[in-house]
C-alpha cells in the first residue's frame, strides 16, 4: 500500500496554522485545560479532597494549633492564602478550600450558586473536619461568605477577619458587569479571553508591581479547569443580582462576633468608602486600612496584613512579644 507523503513545505504550513489555531484558542480562553494536568501543576503536599453533596472539594490542612479556615474570593483559588499561610502556619491549624465554581474543586455537582447553599456548603465542610469552633478569615466573595456564616453560626465563630468583604450596593466592577450582561453571560460560558482576564486581575492589585511571578498564569489556567468558566458566570450573574436588592446589607447589622476588617486603600472593586457603612453597622469593630493596597491585601502585602491578622486573632501573644 502506497503511504502518503507531504512536501516540506505544506507539511510546515499545516503545523505553523495547528500551532496559530492553539494561541488563539487560549487567547480566547475557549475550550478546557484537563483537570488531571492542573492537579499536576497545582496540588500541594498537603492537598486533599472531600465529596460534599457530589463536588469533590479540594482543601489543605497544616499547622497545628486553634484553627484559621480561610475563604477565597471570586476568581481565585486557595493559592491566594499562601503568603498567609507562611507566616500563620507555627501558630494555627489552617484550613484552606478552593470554593465550588473554582479552583481544582470546580463547579457544584448539585444545589446552586446562592448565599443559603453556600451556607450549607461551608457547614458540611465544617462537619467533615469536625470543626466546633474556629477563627474565620474571608476576602471579597469569601469575606460575604465568611460573615453571613458567623451571622447564622455565631457559636461556632472565635473570630473573624475580613478583607476588602462583599455586602453592600455599590458600582459593579467591569469584569463583573460584562460578564453578567445578557447575551454576554452566555457567551462567557464558553469563552474568557485572556487579555480581559488578565485586566481583570491586575486591576485588583494596587501595585501590580507586588503580583509574584506565575500569578497571573494561575488565575488564568484555574479558569479554563472544565466547568469553572460556568461557575464565574454564576457567581458574577448572582453577585449583579445582589447588588442590585441590596438583599444582604441589614444583615450586617446582625453580626456578634469579634471582627477585624482589613481595607486596601486603592480597592478598585469593591469601594474603601464602604468602610464607614462597616464601622456604623458593627460596633467595636477593628479597622486597619493599607494606603497603598488593593482589593485582596492577603496577596499583595501577605507580610503587613498576616501579622494584622495574627495580633487580632491571639492578642496574648502579640502582648507577650511587645
């Protein structure tokens, strides 16, 4: 049987248009990157997995001490906690978990993206570790989620660090209100530009000087795991929808537990304005605002806002250091 030949020079044609049409699927951001090589990439020592109402929920436990969990905001993964982690890990036991719809978790096999499964979603979690009460540190998205936990299970929170939190109306950022736009949240289902998304990401930095190399890369790469270009349109569809109720402002008021909240002064997602709103709702609360931070201090300045952290959590020891 004969065998097909091509000349060199088609040959090269075709495999330069195969190699033009893989840049431009990733520029669009269209298609997946195989879980298997993101668990590769991007597991740690210490990952490891739970089945929570069908999702198998990628979470790290290290340290050892009175237990830190700590909830990631929109777009992120546990990854964002690692400066964090670092600094806290001699003295707490902590606990990270990437969120449905992110992360090597990716998206929900069941129930919706709504705060009341959210709810249901972190106390399962809860229940797994056997976790009866716990220090709580959330940011953007996590920080919401974080704060109405404490709002329904006040009991089960010590206490509890928010950064740069989601809770009241306020102007969407872009990213946000494009992808949730009609027609556009359809679209983003399948598609994520990366150039938009990499605009996305540095706008929450307040010097994009401080993002550690391969960052970007890692926020990029988690959003094309299979299923979690679906789970941010769901979150950023629900978000715009909050937003526009108010649905969740008057519970803020309802929160009874020891809070530091922590504010990057050059917040271009959620508004450093909003701090007031805070200091009205929930008195005695503990304020740091970073003048030269962005919306996820944790990332940016891990060193300051780890050691702000760390002296509200366990004052005694802060006392016995000074």
């Amino acid at each position: 049987m004969a065998t097909l030949s091509f000349p060199a020079a088609p040959r090269a044609a075709v495999q330069q248009s195969l190699a033009l049409a893989t840049r431009l699927r990733l520029e669009l951001g269209f298609g997946n990157i195989a879980l298997k090589t993101l668990q590769k990439r991007y597991e740690k020592p210490v990952s490891r997995y739970v089945v929570i109402d069908g999702t198998n929920v990628h979470y790290t436990d290290e340290g050892h001490g009175p237990t830190l969990v700590l909830l990631h905001g929109v777009m992120a993964s546990l990854h964002t906690w690692d400066g964090w982690v670092d600094i806290l890990r001699p003295h707490f036991r902590i606990v990270r978990v990437d969120l449905p719809g992110f992360g090597l978790t990716g998206p929900l096999a069941r129930g919706s993206y709504t705060p009341e499964y959210a709810l249901e979603f972190i106390e399962q979690f809860r229940q797994h570790l056997g976790l009866e009460r716990f220090h709580l540190a959330g940011n953007s998205l996590g920080g919401f989620l974080s704060w109405f936990y404490a709002v329904h299970h006040p009991q089960r929170v010590e206490r509890l660090v928010l950064l740069d939190p989601i809770a009241y109306s306020q102007p969407l950022p872009r990213l946000i209100a494009l992808v949730a736009a009609p027609g556009m949240n359809v679209l983003s289902r399948f598609l994520a530009p990366r150039r938009l998304v990499m605009h996305g990401i540095h706008e929450v930095y307040g010097d994009i000087s401080r993002m550690q190399p391969g960052t970007d890369r890692r926020y990029f790469e988690m959003l094309m795991r299979p299923g979690n270009k679906a789970g941010m349109v769901a979150y950023f569809r629900l978000l715009a929808e909050m937003n526009r109720k108010n649905r969740f402002a008057e519970r803020v008021r309802q929160l009874n537990v020891p809070t530091l909240l922590l504010w990057g002064a050059r917040d271009r997602w959620v508004p450093p304005a909003l701090v007031k709103r805070w200091q009205q709702d929930v008195p005695g609360l503990t304020v740091k605002i970073y003048p030269d931070g962005g919306h996820i201090p944790m990332e940016e300045m891990p060193a300051e806002s780890a050691r702000d952290a760390l002296a509200f959590l366990l004052p005694e020891l802060a006392q016995v250091a000074a």
